[in-house]
C-alpha cells in the first residue's frame, strides 16, 4: 500500500492513525498542501480531486478519509473500528461524521485560504473565524459524547474507533490555533487516553518524514 499525505493534513492524519491501529504498513508519499504541490498535473494524474489522502492499493487508488477508514475495516477487520452491534456502528459514524463533515471544512486549508485571499480577512479575522467554528464543533461534539452516556476510555467503548481516528486530528488544529478546550472535558479526556497509545503517537504531524 501506498500513502500520499501531508504532515499536517486532518484527513491524512486519520488514515495514518487507522494504519497504525491495525498494524499495516505503508510506503508514503508526501505532498505538500502549502506549496500546491496537490494541484500539480502529478499528482492529479494520481487523484484528480487534488485532495489528501489518496491510498493506492494492489493498483486501485482510494480516495476520501471517511471512505479510506471503511475500506480498512472492511479488508483488515481486525482489531475493530467499528462495534460489532447496527447502533453502535450508527453512533461511531454520526461521532466521526459529525468531525470530518460538520467542523473540519470548515476550518480546512482551502477555506482559510479563500477567506484571505477571496474575501480580503486579515489574520485576526481568519483567527475569530476559526475560533468560531471550532467553538460551535466541538460543543455540539461534546454535547453528543455526553448525551449518549455509555462513553468509555474512548470516544465509544473500551476501544479506538474511527470516530476516535476523526476526533485526535481535529484537536490537534484546534490546539494549533490556540482555541480554548477548556469546556470541552469529555472530548478532551478521550484525546488524552488516545494519545497515550503508539498507533496515535506515531501518526501524529512532528512524527512524520515531512514534518517542518
């Protein structure tokens, strides 16, 4: 398998943490999102959406993180992403979609981009932005994981889910920006007890081979 990522891309991020988890070895391939190297004619010969990532398998090349993450779990069904019963499975996906479809594009290298150079925001204004959108995420976030109660060490259960594999990049950016966590106990708490495990700590951006 192949991995074309970007150190500090949030959908790369959680393919690499998946990999990990399910002990899967990748060659990677970095493409560097701030020097446009994803618009290059190379690449989109690769991924014509000129996004991160794209995972190349036996010649097939898989594209969109929440995809990617099925497709492991589908081909490598062990350890689990995903619990074993429908509600579950519901639960982790509305946790991961809530991350990678509700507060990530959002806050997302293209949108911060078009806001400074589209719509003239200076960086103080790209900053509330981001803070802003961060703030509304991670509360609604939080809001679900203590709305359903049975939450464990992780974001579902006694074990890393996909959800988990959405929710660690995320906090990384947020920290990045420097947005206040401080309300959000319960998301944080899960980031911790993730970030103690290797699978996390191995996928993070200053552990990569093209971290700046």
């Amino acid at each position: 398998m192949e991995l074309y990522t970007f150190f500090r891309s949030s959908a790369a991020f959680r393919v690499r943490i998946a990999l990990n988890l399910k002990g899967l070895a990748v060659t990677s391939h970095a493409v560097h999102l701030r020097k446009g190297e994803q618009r290059a004619p190379a690449y989109l010969a690769i991924n014509p959406q000129g996004l991160l990532p794209t995972l190349v398998v036996d010649g097939h090349r898989l594209t969109q993180s929440l995809a990617i993450l099925e497709y492991l779990e589908e081909r490598y069904p062990e350890p689990a992403l995903l619990p074993a019963d429908a509600l579950g499975r519901a639960r982790v996906r509305a946790l991961a979609n809530l991350v990678a479809c509700e507060i990530h594009p959002l806050n997302n290298v293209r949108t911060l981009a078009y806001l400074r150079e589209h719509l003239g925001l200076d960086e103080a204004g790209v900053t509330i932005w981001y803070h802003h959108w961060i703030a509304d995420g991670l509360g609604k976030l939080e809001a679900a994981l203590v709305e359903g109660g049975g939450v464990g060490p992780y974001c579902y259960g006694d074990r890393p889910s996909i959800a988990d594999c959405c929710l660690v990049p995320q906090i990384f950016n947020a920290k990045r920006f420097e947005c206040d966590l401080s309300p959000y106990s319960k998301t944080m708490r899960i980031f911790e007890t993730c970030m103690k495990l290797d699978a996390f700590q191995h996928a993070q951006p200053s552990a990569q081979a093209d971290a700046e």
